[in-house]
C-alpha cells in the first residue's frame, strides 16, 4: 500500500515516541505496526529522516546498538513532540471526516424501468 | 532551523553532511538483507537536497557557464555589454543628479516641518502672494500651530562694505527677523543671533556674517564678534558667525550677511507687502492642520481689516517642495527619454541574444534530447542576460561617474534649488541601488524574448536540420518587429528634441522689444527707507552717473533702472483720473519701476509718443510717468494717453502725468507676454537696488573696470555687483530650456546611432540567413538592383510602422515637456516631418552596406551558402 502524500513526517515521529531509534529501526517498526501493510521505500524516509533534523523536531546521534554496531540514533525533541500532537489532532479530523462522508458502501439499488 | 539551514552554505559543514550520510547509510546497510533498502545511492543524493542550496548552487553554476560562453564569443559580449553601458549610464546621470537636487532634504533640522507662509489672493493656482509684516505678527499671536514664525525681507539687496583700507565692495544681504535662525534651527558658529529687541529701527546696527564673508574679506578673525564694520556708511556691530554648511538661497544667490529686520514705517503698512515668512510647525501638526489654523486667521483679519485685507487667505507650503517644478519637469522629462534610449539598447542587444541563439539552436536541442526541461535551457539564457546586464552596469556608473559631474557644469545655477547648497554630485548608495535596479531590469527585458523563444522551439526541429542553422520565419519577424519598436522610441526622443530646438528658436527669434547689443549692466544698491513714494536717497545719482560714465571715452549714452529687463518687476495699484473710482479690489494694476532720464534711449527702447524723463523732472516739479505701449492701450484705447493722469495707490494718492509711451518690451521673460508697465523718474521716486545700463561703441565688457572706478570717484562707499552685458542677461533668462534641449539633443543622438546599429544589424543577419533564396532568385533572372530593393523594402516597411507608433508617442513626451515648449505645438508638422525624414534617412544608409552585399552576391557561391 502506498502512502498518502505528506504522512510520513507523522509516521516517522509517532514511531520515535517510543524511545530512539535508528533509521532501519524505523522503516521496520512502521512496516511491523501496520502489520506490513506500509512498505516504506528507504529512499524515501532517509531523506525525511534529513528534512526532519533540519527542523529540529528529532536529533541524531551515534551510538552502540543491543547487537554491538555503531549506528546512527534519532530521537523525538519537545518541538517535534508538540508538531507531533498538532499532526496527529489534524489526522484524526481527516479521518473523521473522511469517514463521514465515505460511511459503508451502499448497495445500489437495481431500479426496474417498468417497460421489461 | 534557520541556523541550520544557514549553516550548511559552508561547503565545510556540507561536506561533513555528507560524509556522515555516508557512514550512516553504510552502516544501516550492514543491518539489513542485501537490496532490502533499494538504491541508497538515491537516497543519499535525495537526502543531499534538503541540506544542499540547491537553487543556489545551480543559479552559480548557471552563472559560471554564462560567462565562459560569453567569453567565447568576446565580440559579441563587448558590443552587448557597451550598447547597455551607454543605456545604463545615462540614466544612472540623470537619476544621480535628480538624486542629489530633488530628492535631497533641506539641510536644517527636522526641515520637514519647515513651511513657507504665503498671504493668498482670489481662488486658484499660483495666488500665493508675498505677506505684510503686521498680519505676521498676527498669525504669530492667533495660530496654534506653529513653533514661530520668522519673516524676512522679500528682495534683500546688496549692502556696501567699506573699509579704510581695503576696496568697497557690495555683498548681497537680508533682513530679518530675531528668530529667522532659531526657527530654522541653526546656531551661529560664533557670538549669538539677533534679539527681539534689535527688530525696531535705532537697535538695528548689529549684522551677522556668513562663513564665506568673514573667511574671504576678514580673513577668519574670531576677534570680529563684537567689532564694528562700515555698512553703507554706517557702523554695524558683528554679533555673529553663521557655520560653513549654512546657506539660505531664496530668490537670490547665496546671502552674505544679515542684518535685523529693524521695521521702517512702511513695514507697519498692513498692505504692504514686501516680505517672505517662514514657520516650523509643532511635531505632529500636519500640513492640513496648519492650512486650516492660518485660513481660520486670514479669514478674521479680513473681516477686521476690510480695507487692508478683504479677499485675503493664507496658506502653508512644505519648504522643502518650494522652487522644484521647473528642475522636476525637465528631469523627469530628461528621465523618460533616457528610459527611451535604454530600451533601444535593449533591444539591441534582445535582437543580438536572438542571432546568437538561432546559431545556438543545436546546442539547445541537443540539452533537452538530454533531459533538460525548457525552463531551465531559459533559465540559463536569462542568467547569461543578467551576467551582461550586470557587466554594462558597472560600465555604466563609470559613464555615469563623468556624466553627473558633466551635467551638473552644465546645469550651472539650474541646478541651484532654493536653500539647498549643491556643491557635487555622489554617486552614494541610492544611486548604486538604483543602477543595480535598472540593470536588473535591463537583463529581464531584453533576457525574456530569447529566453521564451526558446520555449516556443521545438526540439527536433534544429536537430533536422542537419547542421544548418534555423532560418525560422517567425524568429526574423520578431526582430523586425523589434525594429519597428526602435524606430518608434527613437522618434519619440527625437521630436522631444526637436520640439526644444523649435521652442529655442522661437525664443530667439521674439524681438525683446530692446536693442541689447552693446550694452553693459551693473547693479548698485542704493538704500532706501520708503520705497514706493519718497524722495530718493541720492537725488543727484542719475546725474552724477551721467556726468562720470558719459565722460569716459567710448561711452554712448548712460541710464539706471530699478528693475533689469528679464529680471522681473514690482507692481502698483492706480485709478485713472476722471473716470469713476474702481471697487479697491479691483483697482487697476500694471507693472511698476523707476528709471533714470537717458535709460530708454540707452537701451534702444522706442518713444512713439511724449517723452522720456530728463533733468527738470525733480522733487519739486509735477509727478510725471513713462506707460508702455500696452498700457496705453489697455487704458486708453482710443485717444492720447499723453497729459493724461493717474493717482498712485488709489483716488487720494499723489497725482502723476503721462508724459510719454514707450515700445513693450517682454519684461518678464522672452517665453512671456508683455505686461502693462508704467515707470517713474528716480528723482521723484528713489528704489533701493538701481541697474547701471551704459551704451558703449564697442565691446561692452571691456568698460568694466573704466566704468567700476568712474562710480568710485563720485560714490566711494558703494560698490557695483552683477556686471553682465546685455546679451548675457537675455540668453540666462533662456536657460531653464537650454539644458534639456541639449541632454534631449545628446540623447536624440544616441536613440539614433543605436537604432541605426540595430537596424544594421537586423538587415545583415537576414541577408545572410536569406543568402540561398537570393542565390535562387539571381540565377533565375533577378538583377542586382531587384535584390537590392527587395532587402531595403523588407526593412523600411518596419520602419514606417515604427514611425506611425512613434508619432503617437511624441504627443506623449510633448506633453511631459509642457510649459518648456514654447511657441511650438505637440504636432508641429515641421518638427515631426523633419525627424522622421532623419529617421528615415538614417534607416536607409544603416540598411545600405547589407543591402548592397546581397546585390553584389554571386549566385553561385549563394548557392552553395550553408
């Protein structure tokens, strides 16, 4: 499933409320919480990872990962918390309303012509 | 967030972005399975962007191949880069020096709360009129608005200095008030400014020096504060120095000195007006605000004082705003037609950019089979034009570096605005800011056409075309289309110009109604207690000027005048004796002066009728007036007017005959109608400033020094200022028109050569483009003389359409001119018709040399043209 336009900043930030993460902990912890249903391509969440920095809603910072290998950490700022809060009400309206309008599928009903 | 982004425009701190991605992207691939992350080259490159400046880096890169392409093509860069230069410079002259006179503040504090303030007459324009002293004092008691208000003598005059030892000699000085400093918010380099007090006549013996003076004729002395000095042959105290920046120019040259106003019984006349007046307005009053103050007041004192004041307002005027229209219509004028020539430039170097990148066609194409977007092959091109533009601006602030001083010689006094000391010309930030602009602006406008007919083309096209270049129908047209624009800016500059030239020789050509060959003037100032109706202060002067100056060999005929044709004029209230006494508000009025017996026969001013003065018009003999012809015809159409009389200033004022009529002469300026004038004898009625006129047999100039020591034997305290022949006097009184008439002419010149080149340019470039066509035609039968007709006809029919969207556009520029023109309509056929016949010949010679290239082509060797 491919993702809506502008939803991975959200995504990468509400996986990091749980506590740092490097990048392909990212793109793992997204694709197993949507229970594989998001397939993130990497090339384009290490660039958001990039954009995300410059706007210091997360930091990086290299350290020792459980399996002993230097990598990269990034982890949420209050900034980035507080975006995070802001997106996340926004997100839910959207979905609100989207379902509001979508509701379950009627079944059409067959309307006879009367002439047969 | 904005830091880090900033941060990154070191290449230092991109680097290490870069090299850290790197280690991280690297590392995160050991995690993963083999390709599970999928390109990470891609994605380190996308990642680079949101560090990167891109657009920056580009913009540099765009920049960096624009100039080695420019440098390519040296010939073509020089050309493009000196055609914009001359554009450029010569608005950047013009700007700089509008810069430095219209738009330069006054230099007194806060001088945007400086006013003028005027009595009003009637309703409409120009009813401002100079203010008596007792309602100034009025105004000062009864308005609200203002801080003060300083009043000064209108005319001012020239005050004799003398001295035991050195030569006597006469500096122009003003009255005024105690606060005329305070208000402008100047302090005395030395000693103090006048007191309340010293305003009444008997405290008035105080003066106070401008820099210049005390530097020049008292070497700087800091012990003058408080010595005495010989004005006019009385004893003045210096009480003060005025600072080196100080200086107050207002209707006059640059003031000397000044002395305290020291009211004189006419001054207390309510109707007298005779003075200037000045206020500072409160901090956030507004002009409106103070209107209204002052009118509310003029309005009370014209009912209190009806028969002083009825029909009177008052107004305000910002100071600064006060002298500036004539400079600004010449210079915005001046302005437009540079903006004219700037175009012809770039449109000549538009028309260039489209030869050159017809030949580039290939080069395009082959970037856009390659993937580069259209947008950005145009983006490139504009670059290229910025980088020219650029380039011809910095060699136009060095054309403009010479012109601004050039211009601001010529300008001479034109340039000389009330109150504000001129002395250079910067070229300061506002004038780079505004270089940078018009070169900016430059590179757009002749950038845009090539870079959007790059858009427009195809990208197989050139590449078909198998190494030829483009002969694209619709490429040729624009640039003949381009001409046509030429031609049509051109001739809007030229008519400009030719109008000027007309009106100029319509000035010349208007008889002064004087002979002025010949004669030399001088002024003196002679001063006077009651100007309009007293006996003068040297009765014997115009004698006694007669008998030294008519003595000296060479000398004609000597006279004295108080006011200098071409220098303006007072004027004054009369009935006509035996007809029924005008309403006061609409008592009759002509211009007014006073002369020495022998003026009109010195100046070669006609009697048709009576006499001139001579010697037995005296104090004691009847009052006796000479009229202009016009004034004899207004007044007395029919009949004689000589014998008849008038009484000065109204029924009970003193009774005076007409003894003679003289031929009009345009007092007030050539470009002016002449007035109704009347003149008195000095004897009978003295006038404080007297102009010398002699009459010599040769060479007036010559006389100068003849002349300035036969006044010092019979007048050893007075001096002579202003000497000037009387040729000079009227060509001065030309020259607010002479200096756009030459900028116009100049520019003219350059819309010519430039469109010329233009036109040249266009012309070769399709011969050579049609070089295979003409080839075909030749061999088929045409005669040279066919081709060569065919070229000129391509072209010239361009050329009258620019000359029809010309026409249109003169009407513009005639009406910008306005009051400058004179004697000369907008459509003056003769100006229009000899302006494009010069186009038209100009056109014709610049497409000649390719014209007759393609007629002499040798159809073989056309044939094989590639």
């Amino acid at each position: 499933m491919e993702l809506l336009k502008g939803t991975l900043d959200m995504l990468v930030l509400r996986t990091l409320l749980f506590g740092p993460l490097h990048g392909y902990g990212i793109a793992q912890a997204i694709r197993g919480s949507s229970a594989e249903a998001l397939d993130i391509e990497f090339g384009s969440l290490y660039p958001a990872l990039k954009r995300l920095e410059l706007k210091g809603w997360i930091v990086s910072k290299w350290e020792t990962s459980e399996m002993n290998r230097r990598a990269k950490f990034y982890r949420l700022t209050p900034a980035g918390r507080k975006h995070l809060a802001q997106e996340h009400s926004k997100w839910a309206e959207f979905v609100a309303a989207v379902g509001n309008v979508m509701g379950p599928l009627p079944v059409p009903a067959v309307k006879n012509t009367g002439k047969g | 967030m904005l830091w880090q982004k900033l941060k990154h425009l070191l290449p230092s701190a991109r680097r290490k972005a870069d090299l850290d991605a790197q280690e991280e992207l690297a590392s995160l691939a050991a995690m993963a399975e083999p390709g599970e992350l999928g390109n990470l080259t891609l994605a380190a490159e996308n990642a680079r962007a949101v560090w990167e400046w891109t657009w920056l880096t580009t913009v540099l890169a765009d920049v960096r191949y624009g100039v080695r392409t420019l440098l390519r093509q040296p010939g073509f860069a020089i050309a493009a880069v000196l055609t914009l230069a001359l554009g450029i410079g010569a608005n950047t002259t013009i700007f700089s020096v509008i810069n430095s006179t219209i738009l330069k503040p006054l230099a007194f504090p806060a001088s945007d709360r400086l006013v003028l303030v005027w009595e009003t007459f009637g309703q409409g324009p120009n009813n401002e009129n100079i203010v008596s002293a007792p309602n100034i004092w009025d105004f000062r008691k009864q308005t609200h608005s203002f801080e003060g208000i300083a009043i000064f003598d209108s005319s001012g005059r020239g005050y004799n200095l003398s001295s035991t030892a050195g030569e006597p000699e006469q500096v122009s000085g003003l009255r005024v008030s105690a606060n005329f400093f305070s208000v402008l918010g100047v302090k005395p380099m030395l000693g103090r400014t006048f007191l309340p007090e010293e305003e009444l006549p008997g405290k008035d013996r105080e003066v106070i020096l401008s820099y210049g003076l005390w530097q020049r004729r008292y070497g700087g002395d800091r012990a003058i504060v408080g010595r005495n000095i010989r004005i006019d042959g009385d004893d003045f105290a210096v009480v003060g120095v005025m600072p080196q920046d100080f200086s107050w120019q207002f209707w006059s040259d640059a003031r000397q000195l000044w002395v305290p106003v020291g009211y004189t019984k006419t001054d207390y006349g309510r109707s007298d007006n005779s003075f200037l007046s000045f206020a500072r307005l409160k901090p956030g009053v507004s002009i409106a605000q103070a209107r209204s103050d002052i009118a509310a007041v003029a309005a009370r004192l014209a009912k209190q004082y009806p028969n002083a004041n009825a029909g009177m307002g008052a107004t305000v005027q910002p100071l600064g705003e006060y002298g500036l229209d004539g400079l600004r219509r010449g210079m915005l004028t001046m302005l437009v037609a540079v903006a004219f020539v700037l175009l012809i430039a770039c449109v000549n170097v538009a028309n260039l950019m489209l030869a050159r990148g017809a030949s580039r066609q290939k080069e395009f194409a082959i970037r856009r089979a390659l993937g580069a977007p259209g947008w950005r092959i145009a983006r490139q091109l504009l670059t290229e034009s910025l980088v020219l533009a650029v380039c011809g601006g910095v060699a136009g602030l060095l054309l403009a570096f010479w012109g601004s001083r050039f211009l601001f010689h010529l300008l001479g006094n034109d340039a000389q605005l009330p109150m504000r000391h001129i002395t250079s010309i910067p070229l300061d930030g506002r004038v780079l800011a505004f270089a940078l602009l018009v070169s900016c602006f430059t590179g757009i406008a002749f950038g845009l056409i090539p870079a959007l007919s790059v858009l427009r083309t195809g990208m197989n096209e050139p590449l078909k075309e198998a190494g030829r270049e483009s002969t694209g129908k619709r490429g040729g047209q624009l640039r003949h289309a381009l001409v046509a624009c030429e031609v049509a800016l051109a001739l809007v500059v030229l008519s400009g110009a030719g109008l000027m030239i007309k009106s100029a020789q319509e000035l010349l050509g208007t008889a002064p109604g004087l002979n002025a060959h010949n004669v030399l003037t001088m002024e003196m100032s002679v001063p006077q207690e009651a100007i309009y109706n007293g006996p003068p202060t040297l009765p014997l002067f115009c004698r006694d000027l007669q008998e030294h100056l008519g003595a000296i060999p060479g000398v004609l005929s000597v006279g004295a005048v108080g006011h200098l044709p071409f220098h303006g004029n007072a004027g004054r209230n009369f009935q006509i004796e035996g007809r029924p006494p005008a309403d006061p508000q609409k008592m009759p009025g002509a211009d007014y002066s006073v002369a020495c017996p022998g003026y009109f026969h010195t100046m070669g001013i006609p009697i048709l009728q009576g006499r001139e003065f001579n010697d037995t018009d005296t104090v004691t003999s009847p009052g006796v007036i000479v009229i202009n012809e016009a004034m004899a015809h207004k007044f007395w159409p029919k009949g004689n007017p000589v014998g008849q009389g008038i009484r000065l200033g109204g029924s009970n004022g003193p009774r005076l005959t007409v003894v003679g009529v003289v031929g009009n002469v345009h007092y007030q300026g050539l470009d002016k109608p002449v007035g109704t004038q009347f003149m008195r004898p000095y004897r009978q009625a003295g006038w404080p400033i007297m102009n010398i006129v002699v009459r010599t047999a040769y060479a007036p100039a010559t006389f100068t020094a003849p002349i300035k020591k036969a006044i010092h034997d019979f007048l050893p305290d007075r001096a002579v200022s202003g000497v000037e022949t009387m040729e000079t006097v009227i060509r001065n009184s030309t020259g607010s028109r002479r200096v756009p008439m030459l900028l116009l002419s100049a520019f003219s010149a350059m819309a010519l050569l430039l469109a010329a080149i233009g036109i040249m340019g266009v012309v070769s470039y399709s011969v050579t483009q049609q070089t295979q066509e003409i080839g075909i035609r030749m061999a088929l039968g045409a005669r040279g003389t066919t081709v060569f007709t065919l070229v000129l006809r391509g072209i010239m029919k361009w050329v009258l359409a620019g000359l029809l969207l010309g026409f249109a556009g003169s009407l513009g520029i005639a009406r910008l001119l306005g009051s400058l023109l004179y004697g000369v309509r907008p459509t003056d056929p003769a100006v229009l018709s000899s302006v494009s016949a010069v186009l038209v010949a100009v056109a014709l010679l610049a497409s000649f040399l390719p014209a007759r290239r393609a007629a002499s082509l040798d159809p073989l060797k056309a044939l094989r043209h590639e």
